[in-house]
C-alpha cells in the first residue's frame, strides 16, 4: 500500500515539480505553512479576462506536499476563476489518484489551502 | 538480561499491520502495556470500582487501599521518603503545571528568572513562558550543543540570585541524552534556586533515585513508562509540598468548606482535586510492579544494547543523519534520524507499510531541532523493554526500501 500511495505520478511531481518557481508579476500569491512539520508553499498566479493565465509554486516539504501542489498548478493553468474556485479536497484525492488518509491530509491539501487564500477564498 | 521472551507480555505486538509483523519503535512517544497492567486495570473495574476516599462501605475501602497502595509503589520505584511525596497527576505535563502554578505563582516574581534548556519538551516549555507572561519573570533558555550536552558554563551565568527554578529534562526526549543534574542542582542549589526535572522520559528507562537525583520535583508520565495513558505523578518532599499553596480546587483537596472559604487538605491529597484517575494509578502500580521484576538497571543496559546495535545498523546505510551522540553509553533507546531525499513524513508512511511504527516530525521539541540543528522535522526510532534486534532489523531493511521507492 505505500507503494500505492506513492504512485509513479506521485513520485514523479515530488521529483519534477511542475511551474516550480516564482512568476514576474503575479496578479494574486500567497504562503502557507503547515506548521505540523515545517512544509511550507506559495502560491503565485496570474489572473486575467477571470482565467488563471500563469501559475507557479514554490516550497518545501514531503513527497505528497510537493507532488499534490505541483498536480494542482497543472490542473488550474488555463482554467477559468470560477471553475478553481469550486476546487475542493476531492478534487485532490481525484488528481493524486489515492485518498491519503487522515494522517497526511494536512501535506495533501496544504496546496489547494495555499492557492484558496491566494484568491482571497 | 531483558530477553526477547518479554515481548510476548505485550499483546499488541502480536498484530499485523498492513500484512506484516510489527515493530512499534516509537516508545518515546507512549509505550505499550505488558497484559499485568492490562489485567490490573482490568479487574479493578470488575472487582473493586468505587469512588476512593469517600466512601464508608467496603467497596470504597478497598479502592481507596489500592488506590494508595498504587501511590506508595510509585514512592518505591523511585526511593522517595514516603508515599506522601507523591502526586498523581493525569500526566508528566501536569504535573510540570502543577509546579508552575501552584509553586510559581507563590514564588516567582517580577524581576525574577526561571532557566530552562533548549532541549525541553513543549511541556517543560509552555508552562513557564505563559507563567512568565502572568507573573513578569525572565525567562532564560540554556544552549545545548550538537551532542545534546547543556552548555554548563552558560547555565552557571545564567542562574544568579534572581533564580528561582531551573527545569531541565532527565533526558532528552529526541537526542536521549541525560543532562547531569546532580551539578546542574548544586549548581542552582548554591544561588538558592529549586530544581525541576522533567522525567517523563528517565524515570521509564534509567533508575530513579530521587535522594541522590538533587532535584527538588521530579515529573513522572505514567503512559510512558508500560501504565496506562491519564495517569502522571509530580514527586516534592513533603515540606516543599507543605509550603505550596493548592492548583486545583474542589472536592478531595479540602478539610472543611463554608460558604465563605475552605481549609486544605494533607498533602498529597491536597493537589488531587476531584476524582482521581484511580484504575490508572492502579495500572502504574502495575507497571511499576512490571519494570521492578526487570530491574531498571537492566531496562538501561537492555536499550544501550539496542541503541549501540542500531546506530551501528543505520551508520552502514547511505545519506544518514543522526541526531545527537554517536556513541551508545551517552543516550536512553531513542535515535533521531534523517534519510537524505527522503522526507521524515514520507519515511514514516513507508514504514508503516512494513508494519514498522516510528515518529516523524518535530517531537514537541520545536526549540532543539530549529535552533541546534536547523531542522524541521526528523525520523526517530525509541524503544523500551519490548524491543528486539528484529524490530531494528525490520526498520532498517524498511529504510532501505523506502528509498529504493523514493529513490
Ligand atoms: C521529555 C518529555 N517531557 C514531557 C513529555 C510529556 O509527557 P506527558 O505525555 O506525560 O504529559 C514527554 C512526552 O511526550 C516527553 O518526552
């Protein structure tokens, strides 16, 4: 089962995060740390015309931390406000592929969390 | 000796976790329970449950017997004068509050200092810097090297004639390194300062002997030393508990009440308002009992053996890092570790897959692991009596897999 939840995909974003880094200009950001354990991520967005236009994180943190943020910053480039606003937990179990389980949600949806406050949800 | 045989005591270690044979490797963080205390606790409730202290009939007389008898086991275990040093608390937590309370608030002053060490545990933390912000004290921390040894030079600076309390642990609860409080007590002793140990990890793994400690309160976790979870003690000599004034009021703790006011009870009882958690003081009684058959002596020499055979084991493996002394004689069976490019969250998930049980993350000791080692979060191993070689073999051949999967 650790095997399972650390799925190819998983370990594959831990390793190459996707739109590690910081943007120019961002239009929204925010930082949040999970203060459990010391993981930390922001959040950088470019919002335009109400589309998330640009997107990127940085951080630090566990395998599923880095892995479900870097899911995340795929899933909502390209994507109208509205619909990323709608975003929730499940949509994250949905894009690790694996519920993670009480004891790691905290690293699961530190991401989404980070990305909520950044547009002021 | 401690052999291997002891395990079968521990029923729970008979589970499966996830397909696989367990071996739990966080006792730092609770232990678990031979089946006598199980049974203790256990036919307490089926024989003799009753409130203590309170009752005429049998019933209550009985529990009340036990109750007190769980009291004067703890008083032996760690060669207390007599029983009525000892405080049952819920925990080690409450009973290092106790003393902030009751004792600091009647003798610490503006202007005054408390000394503590960056090795404590949020519980020997907390309580003295929110008693500092009621009371207007200064808090002063004392550093601790890479090695886990409190910088003695420091601590001697540090306490002066302001010096109320120095509260330092009896071992550390991530480096398991045992600070010499002997010295440290003559040390505060010479400037008129007490001196609090917090035991909650050396009274469960070293021999305790409070008339050689020099410590003048000593806090004792019964969950982690194979009782049950709820029940601590605080242990003071009785004139030093005679002079303090109550924490909690209610019921028990009093002689007589009016309307108006309340005189207090003989200590201990004066400290333990309310009912008090008798089927857990039993179950400690019980795993007093336990670890007395043992002999502390050898529940040390049995985890120096363990620690020495996994600091050996994990040193053969690539990209580790090992917290505190290398060297077995100098630490209590706990090792905290890191594997390079594997998280400690990520590491404790793995490992549970394994059926091999260890902490990851901070260990309430937030201070030591920022300031001494710039780190967020750690893995660590600890054991008790139940451990064996295999459960060491188990987790470092789990280690290595974890990074063949995160490799
Ligand atoms: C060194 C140390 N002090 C205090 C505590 C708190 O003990 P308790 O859980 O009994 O309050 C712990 C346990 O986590 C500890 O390891």
């Amino acid at each position: 089962m650790g095997e399972e939840l650390y799925k190819e995909i998983i370990l594959d974003h831990h390793k190459n995060p996707r739109h590690f880094g910081t943007l120019k200009k961002p239009t929204h950001q925010a930082h949040l740390e999970n203060t459990l354990c010391g993981d930390e991520v922001t959040m950088q967005l470019k919002v335009e015309g109400l589309r998330i236009k640009d997107v990127a994180f940085s951080g630090s943190g566990c395998a599923i931390t880095i892995a479900s943020a870097s899911l995340l910053t795929d899933a909502v480039l390209g994507k109208s406000l509205a619909a990323v606003k709608k975003l929730g937990t499940k949509d994250i179990d949905k894009l690790l592929g694996v519920k993670v389980g009480p004891a790691r949600e905290k690293c699961a949806y530190l991401g989404l969390e980070t990305l909520c406050k950044a547009l002021g949800k | 000796m401690i052999r291997a045989m002891v395990r079968n005591d521990f029923p729970i270690l008979r589970r499966r976790i996830h397909g696989k044979r367990f071996a739990y490797l966080d006792s730092t963080a609770t232990t678990q329970k031979p089946l006598s205390v199980i049974r203790a606790m256990d036919e307490f409730q089926r024989k003799y449950n009753a409130n203590v202290h309170r009752g005429i009939y049998t019933l209550s007389e009985e529990a009340t017997e036990l109750y007190e008898g769980a009291r004067k086991k703890v008083a032996q275990f760690i060669h207390a004068n007599s029983e009525r040093e000892i405080v049952f608390t819920r925990n080690a937590t409450e009973a290092i509050n106790l003393v902030a309370y009751a004792w600091g608030r009647a003798n610490v002053h503006e202007g005054d200092n408390v000394v503590i060490s960056v090795m404590e545990h949020h519980s020997n933390i907390v309580p003295w810097q929110m008693m500092g912000r009621e009371l207007n004290y200064e808090l002063r921390i004392t550093d601790v090297d890479a090695a886990g040894l409190i910088d003695l030079r420091q601590l001697e600076q540090q306490i002066t004639k302001r010096t109320k309390l120095v509260a330092v642990t009896g071992m550390s609860n991530v480096l398991g390194t045992m600070p010499p409080i002997a010295n440290i007590a003559r040390m505060a002793h010479r400037k008129g300062a007490l001196v609090l140990v917090d035991g909650a990890q050396s009274v469960a793994h070293v021999p305790t002997d409070v008339r050689k400690l020099g410590a003048d309160f000593l806090a004792i976790s019964g969950h982690k030393m194979l009782g049950p979870s709820g029940i601590g003690a605080l242990w003071a000599k009785q004139e030093l508990l005679e002079t303090m004034p109550p924490f909690l009021g209610g019921g028990d703790m009093i002689r007589e009440v009016t309307l108006q006011s309340a005189t207090w009870n003989d200590v201990p009882w004066k400290f333990e308002a309310g009912t008090p958690n008798a089927v857990g003081a039993i179950g400690l009684g019980a795993a007093v009992d336990y670890l007395q058959k043992l002999g502390m002596g050898n529940v040390h020499k049995h985890e120096q053996t363990l620690v020495a055979y996994a600091l050996k084991k994990l040193r053969t493996l690539k990209g580790i890092t090992i917290y505190g002394p290398l060297d077995a004689r100098k630490k209590g069976g706990v090792i905290a570790f890191n594997v390079d490019g594997v998280h400690p969250h990520d590491l404790a998930t793995l490992l549970d897959r394994e059926g091999v049980a260890i902490r990851s993350g901070h260990h309430c000791a937030q201070p030591l692991l920022r300031n001494v080692f710039n780190v967020m979060a750690t893995a660590r191993m600890s054991f008790s009596v139940y451990t064996t070689k295999r459960d060491i073999d188990q987790c470092v051949a789990a280690i290595e897999k974890a990074r063949r999967v995160m490799g």
